[in-house]
C-alpha cells in the first residue's frame, strides 16, 4: 500500500513537469509511477518543447518541429531546412 501512494506521489510531480516542459502529462505521469525516483528524474532532465527551432512544410505550409521528419498534416518527407523559424517562446 505505501508502493502506491508513493508510486502515485512521484506520478503527479512527474506529470506536472512533464506538463510544464510542454509534453504529455499521462507519459509523464506513468513513467514517473512506474520508476518513482528515476521518472522524476528523467522528466526533470527532459528538455522544453517550447524551445525547439521550427520549419514550414513547403507542401501545406504547416509549421512543425525542426526535427519532424514527415510533415503530420499531409504526410510530405522533410529535408533539414536552410532556414528556420524561431521558437514559440522565445
């Protein structure tokens, strides 16, 4: 019973700096639950999602993360772009 509690502890802290970084707070939170100390860990050594450099499609014109290799909106194969478009935040 004390597993769980602190399982479910270090999946909330883990969830929520997941979230903060910009990533999915359930991933977050079931690698933290599932290896308490090192899932913290791992998702405070995680990098901002928010900070990545980003590119446009040049077939739909979507704005994606620089290291996309396909295009998720219509599926085109992107090649590293010679120019690239600022992070959201910064």
């Amino acid at each position: 019973m004390a597993y769980v509690v602190i399982a479910v502890c270090f999946g909330l802290a883990g969830g929520i700096v997941g979230r903060i970084k910009g990533s999915s707070f359930l991933l977050w939170f079931l690698i933290s639950g599932l290896v308490p100390v090192f899932g913290l860990l791992a998702a405070i050594a995680y990098r901002f999602e928010r900070d990545e450099l980003r590119r446009q499609c040049p077939n739909c014109g979507r704005v994606t993360k620089i290291y996309d290799a396909l295009c998720t909106s219509c599926g085109t194969e992107l090649e590293f772009p010679e120019v690239a478009i600022a992070p959201e935040r910064g």
